[in-house]
C-alpha cells in the first residue's frame, strides 16, 4: 500500500487548501510546469497524496522529460510538442490513471472507455500497483502520446 508522508501542520493546511470538488478532486487552476501539478498533489486529501506523490515520482524516474501540466482539475504529463500520455483525476474511492492511447498498451490497462483509444486504471486505497507493469505502461505510453488537445 502506497502511504502518505509526515501530516503537514494544521495551521498552514487550513488556510492554503483549495477547494475540494467531487470526489475529493483538487480544484486547481489550469497551468503549465511542475508547480501547479505540485499544487494539485498537495491538496489531494489523504491516502491520495501519497498514490499522487508516487505516480509524479515514478513518471519523472521513467520519463525525466515529461512535461508537466494541470487542465480540467487533473494533472497532465506529455512529450513537448508531441501530446499528453496520461492524466490523474481523484474519485470518492479510487485514483483513476488515463492512458490517453491506453488502447494500444500490453497489456491493456483493465477499464474501458467511452473513448476508443483511452484505457484507466484505478488505484484504490488498500491497493499495491505492479510497479513494473506501470512502469512498462509508463515506458509505452510515453512513447506514443495522444494530440495535444489539452492546451
């Protein structure tokens, strides 16, 4: 099970804590780099800090020249000029992983979608994610980025 770090303290959680949307889902203004992603892992509440703090660590070991991105309340990680590869979003009871071209990974990541090329995977509280099957999906995804509709 991925946990969460050191609490921070009370004061400065109060006060600096964006909005929590559905599901517990950071509300955070769209913006490009490392920072407003950094933003939205540090609000993500609970147990879903650290599987966020996890999954951004793990992208930057696999993909050091990921880009780095927050639209529509999720954080984005592409090739420049290339397209995203994947996006997180925060739900009551999981974290869902988008492959953005999940379709064409091996294996398949296992939840469908509505979209024909887009795959998820959910990371629940209590769950130990294959590390190295998500690295091997890091590793192919990143190497076939989707269009870059989310500018």
């Amino acid at each position: 099970m991925i946990r969460e770090g050191a609490p921070e303290s009370a004061a400065g959680a109060e006060t600096a804590r964006p909005k929590l949307l559905s599901g517990g889902n950071p509300q955070i203004p769209k913006g490009d780099g490392d920072a407003p992603v950094q933003a939205y892992i540090a609000a993500m509440p609970g147990w879903k800090r650290g599987v966020g703090r996890y999954l951004d660590g793990l992208i930057g070991r696999v993909v050091p020249d990921a880009r780095k991105a927050v639209r529509w309340n999720s954080p984005f990680y592409g090739i420049e000029d290339q397209g995203w590869f994947l996006s997180f979003h925060c739900f009551t009871r999981y974290i869902k992983v988008t492959f953005l071209n999940g379709a064409s990974l091996s294996p398949v990541p296992p939840v469908d979608s509505r979209h024909e090329r887009v795959r998820y995977f959910h990371i629940h509280e209590d769950d130990e994610p294959d590390e190295d099957l998500l690295v091997s999906w890091l590793r192919q995804a990143s190497n076939m980025p989707g269009e870059d509709l989310f500018r």
